[in-house]
C-alpha cells in the first residue's frame, strides 16, 4: 500500500528517487518523503502528493548518489508530515522506509521507551528503526545483521529499505509480506515497491522472496540472505514489459488506457494457452497437478473486491461446464471462520496485485490444511504467486488505476480456460462444443473493440445520470457477478452508492427503492433467462425506474420497454461477461469524471490492499 523507492550509484539519486515515487504514488499518496547521504543525512518529508514534496525542497539542496523515498498510504497514524516516511532512529544515524504493518509495534516500542527511546509519530516504522538501533547497540554487530535480528523480532508485513548515515556506500533491503523489488544496473542499484520506477534504467531485476534481505554496495557487491542468516544465490529476471506501458499512452486517465487495453490483455492472457482449431488447452500448473485437480472433491475461490467478483463467475463456469462443487470465498472472512479444508480441495486465489493480505492469509491457512493451491495473479514474483503450489499470470500488464479493469477481464479469462480444461479433463464436455467456446473466446478481444465504439453514447448517458444519489445493478445467471462489479466500479470511482443484486431478488426487498430517481442498470443479454428478465424490467418500469439496459444488438422487447439501450455483440452466454463488464466501467468513467473524480487514485483508495 505503500511505494518505496532506493538507489546506490554514481547518478544524481533525487531526481531518479522522486520520478520513480511518482511512478508509484498509485499504491499510496497521503504522504511522501526522501533521505539523502551527502556527508550528512538530508531528509525533507511532507503530506500530501510528491509534487507536494518536491515544493519544499530547495534547488541545491539534493546532491547525494545515495539515497531513499517513500509515498504513503496511513495504516498506523493519520497522513501528515511527523508521520510520513523515512523515519530516522534516535540517533539520527539511520533512517527507513517501509511499506506494510507491524503488528506487535506497541510492546516493541513500549520496551524501546523503557530503554530511553523518545518517539515522535504515531507509525509503526518508528518503533523499527529504532529497534534496528537498539540490536545494533546491544549486540555490537553490523548493521544488516542488525536488521536481520531486529526482522525476527518483528510480527508482520514489511518491505524495507535502511541507510545509515556513517555508511554511503550501502543499502540494506527487506521484505515479508509486501513486495521489492531490486534492479541491476551498470555500477548502479535501484530497490522499489515493483519495477515501474526501475525499468527506464535497467530491465535487470531480481525479487526478494519471502523473509529475504539483500545487502547493496556501491562497490556493485551485492549479496542476499534469508532471516535464518542463510545466503542466496540471486535469480536475476528480466522485465517483459516496457516504460511505455506504464505511461498512459494518450489516454487522460490510466483506467481509460486500461480499458481499451483489454483487448490485447485478454489476447495476451490466452496466448499459448489454447488452440481452438486443435482443441488443446494448456494452462500452467494445471498438468503437473492433473492428478490432483482432476480428483479434487470441490474447488474453492478465494479472492477480495473485483477479483472475488470474477472468482463468482469461475464458479458458475466450473460447476456449468465441469460439474465439480465451487465455493466462492471472501479471503477476509475465510482466513478467521476455521473453514473445512483438507488435502481433496483446490484452493483458487485470484489476485491482480499478488499482495493482497487476506488473500495471502487465506492460501497459508488452505496449505497448512493440505489443499492444493493454484494462484491466478497479474504481477510477476508477487507473494501470492510465490506462494501458490502452481498458477498462471493473467499478463494483463501493469494495471495502474486503482479500479480494476484489465485485470478482471484477464481474470475471467483465464478462469474460463481453467473451467475448459477441467471439462476437457472429466470429459464433461463435448469437443465440438468447447472448440466452438474456445473459437468464440479467440473473437472476444474483436467483440470488446466493437463495445468500445459505444463510448460516445456510454458517455451520454453518464451525463444524464452523474448526480445520481443511488444506482442498482441487476443481472442474471453469468450477469449477475457482473452486475456486482459494475456497481463496485460506480462506487469506488464516482463515490455514488451503487448495489449489484440479482434481477430476481428485487421482489426481495429492494423494489421498494425503485422510484424516478433511481437509475437501474440491467445486463440483459441473456439467452437462457431473456424472458424471465424482460419480467424484471417491467416491474422496475412499472415503478417508475430509469431504465440503462445492456441488451444483445438487435433485441427489440427490452428496447421497448428501456429509457437507455446499449447493443453489445452476441456471445455465447457464458463468456457474456467479458462483453458486459465494458460498458459498464465506461459509464462509471464517464459519471466519476463529469463529478470532478480521481479516478486513477480514488479517496481511501490504495490499489494494492497489504493490509487486513
Ligand atoms: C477493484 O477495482 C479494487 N481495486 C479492489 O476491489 C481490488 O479488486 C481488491 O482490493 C483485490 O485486489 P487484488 O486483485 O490485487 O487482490
């Protein structure tokens, strides 16, 4: 939730510190920071954006080639200035940064007071650094070992970075839990939250694994141990995507970029993974375990936000086409209600970010209960991934807006080859049926591009409706998860309450709040229930609700009945949501924009949550 930024080398360290901040002010913006060596420590800290930061600082006064930054996101502390990252230690010898949560901050830092420690924030990053302090003193060792013994002390999840005043030639890096990442340069290191403020200056990286920590010289040296004081050989990869994709290419707003990005995301997530003409699918990790999967008594999907929402589509999916029990989970609430779980299950955790805490927490609970764990992630050597018995990335790319678009396509898609393939396996499923799918599923990417020409109209309607107080969403069957999703969108950008319901539950209750200032937005697309939601939106018009239906081109019964239609292509049905889900992040574009909105870096918002 929050972005670290470090670099050792012989170039100008501020200028490379504050653009890679920049870089990842999308993981947390309430506040920003940087220390610099340059004989002494120079630190300047601020609440607010970077830009923020950058405007106290004097010209002149950053010259140093070591150094590290820091944007925020308050988990412990409100975001002002005393609060914002790095923190120095008592001694003003050393200073940190840190993205994640110490747990057991407080008895660490009522025994640092015991000791004569004076402590001016509220964080918990405080208590750390002067917990490395105090090893330091205490065991009269080096400072990385001081990390080392300081960290197994800790309870918690942290991605770290130290310098220390009498040493300008060393960087001392971190992790449990959060993510960082260290890039391999020409007499130069960087270390950063994830690689978009690393990859203009070197595609060289290597990943801290868990409970990892690396010690970096100016000298180029640079060696990584575990906490168990155990050396590791370091895997250097090298980065698949580009600067490029990280900038907006265009676009005003990443989200906008991301969804018209999901075209090729879904086309690169399917790459090499099916053949439709030959009717293979081949999906990593799925073979090794084939045994496994194939015999597993029920699949749960365990996952938080947008990705839950397309772990709900992965159960329809797989109970349709694979006849095997699917239980979709909430991680947060999974990983406390002491749910049954032994070695016959498969546990799916979907995540975009890879670092989501309770999404984590819940894997490690399924694993130490046996079940298999596959890991269906979009970044590359995230903790969840690492985590995971087998998996697949989504290779969406880099997805900066907070509000998740390319990843949930990705996500479905990909859960609809696991579904196949599980068919395939149980042979549930004729072959001319799932080639004609799997032909279907290679035009999707062709069927979002001729959504995307709705915009214009999309965008009209987001200009009648933008002052909206509420919004319902209502779905059917497949339509249903997404008519969750697009009411997420709504909310989470444009700040108007919005619920996503099944069409059929309104008799249930909320019909009561259908009136004429109640926008209902319909996914109506179905084929197998189209009757019973003409039905649905007849009673909402007799009430005199707004109706915004998405329908299949060419529908005439709902067109007659509706305020708004929008046409999107005909699909088979249960690949509808990959279609549906488009317009419907536009109109909750379109609405957050007209209301003056962030909608890269929502309010309250972080776009990876590391923190339960
Ligand atoms: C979706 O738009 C939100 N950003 C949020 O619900 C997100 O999906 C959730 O926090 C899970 O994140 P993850 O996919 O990275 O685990």
């Amino acid at each position: 939730m929050c972005g670290i930024v470090g670099y050792i080398g012989n170039k100008e360290a501020f200028p490379i510190i504050i653009k890679g901040l920049k870089r990842l002010e999308y993981r947390g913006y309430d506040s920003a920071g940087i220390a610099l060596l340059n004989g002494g420590m120079t630190v300047f800290k601020k609440a607010g954006k970077v830009a923020d930061l950058e405007g106290i600082i004097a010209p002149g006064s950053t010259t140093a080639n070591i150094g590290i930054g820091h944007t925020r996101w308050a988990t412990h502390g409100e975001p002002n200035d005393v609060n914002a990252h790095p923190h120095l230690s008592q001694s003003g010898e050393l200073a940190i940064i840190h993205n994640g949560i110490i747990e057991n901050y407080a008895p660490l830092k009522e025994m640092l007071q015991k000791r004569g420690y004076v402590f001016h924030s509220d964080t918990d990053t405080e208590v750390l650094v002067n917990l490395i302090e105090e090893v330091q003193k205490t065991e009269k060792t080096s400072l990385d070992n001081a990390v080392r013994i300081a960290l197994n002390e800790v309870v918690g999840a942290y991605a770290i970075v130290v310098l220390n005043r009498n040493n300008p030639d060393q960087l001392i890096a971190a992790r449990k839990g959060s993510p960082l990442v260290i890039g391999i340069g020409e007499d130069e290191f960087f270390v950063a939250s994830d690689a978009s403020p690393i990859i203009e200056y070197t595609k060289n990286v290597v990943y801290l694994d868990e409970q990892e920590y690396a010690v970096i010289n100016r000298d180029g040296q640079y060696n990584i141990r575990t906490l168990g004081n155990i050396e590791k050989s370091p895997e250097i990869k090298e980065l698949e995507f580009s600067l490029e994709t990280i900038e907006k290419g265009g676009f005003e707003h990443f989200m906008l970029k991301e969804i018209y990005e999901q075209p090729k995301a879904i086309e690169d997530s399917l790459r090499g993974r099916m053949n439709a003409r030959q009717g293979w699918i081949k999906l990593g990790g799925i073979n090794e375990y084939i045994k496994r999967i194939d015999n597993a008594e029920r699949f749960i999907i365990t996952a938080c936000g947008t990705s839950w929402h397309s772990g709900l589509i992965g159960e329809y999916l797989i109970e349709d086409l694979a006849r095997v029990p699917v239980e979709v989970e909430y991680a947060s609430e999974f990983r406390y209600r002491n749910p049954i779980i032994n070695e016959n299950d498969v546990v799916i955790a979907i995540s975009q970010s890879g670092e989501t805490a309770d999404t984590l927490a819940a894997i490690e609970i399924a694993k130490e209960r046996q079940a298999l764990i596959y890991g269906l992630c979009n970044v590359i050597g995230s903790s969840i991934a690492r985590a995971s018995n087998a998996g697949s990335y989504t290779h969406a790319g880099p997805e900066i807006g907070v509000a998740s678009t390319k990843a949930f396509s990705t996500q479905v898609s990909l859960i609809t080859l696991i579904a196949l393939q599980l068919a395939q396996v149980k042979g549930t499923l004729p072959t001319s049926r799932l080639r004609t799918i799997l032909y279907e599923l290679e035009n999707i990417p062709k069927k979002i591009e001729e959504t995307l020409l709705l915009d214009a109209q999309i965008k009209e309607i987001a200009a009648i409706y933008k002052d909206a107080s509420n919004f319902l969403y209502l779905g059917r069957g497949y339509n249903f998860p997404v008519a969750l999703e697009g009411a997420l969108k709504l909310k989470e950008i444009s700040y108007i309450h919005a619920e996503g319901y099944p069409a059929a539950e309104m008799k249930h209750g909320p019909i009561a709040l259908i009136d004429e200032n109640m926008p209902v937005v319909f996914l109506a697309t179905n084929q197998s229930a189209y009757e019973k939601i003409v039905s649905n939106v007849q009673e909402v018009k007799a009430r005199k609700g707004k109706i915004i239906a998405v329908v299949h081109k060419g529908d005439t019964q709902i067109r007659a009945l509706a305020d708004h239609i929008i046409e999107v292509p005909e699909t088979e049905e249960i690949l509808s949501p990959l279609i549906t889900i488009v317009p419907l992040q536009l109109l909750a574009y379109h609405i957050a924009i007209m209301r003056g909105c962030n909608v890269d870096q929502p309010r309250n918002l972080a776009k990876s949550v590391t923190v339960e």
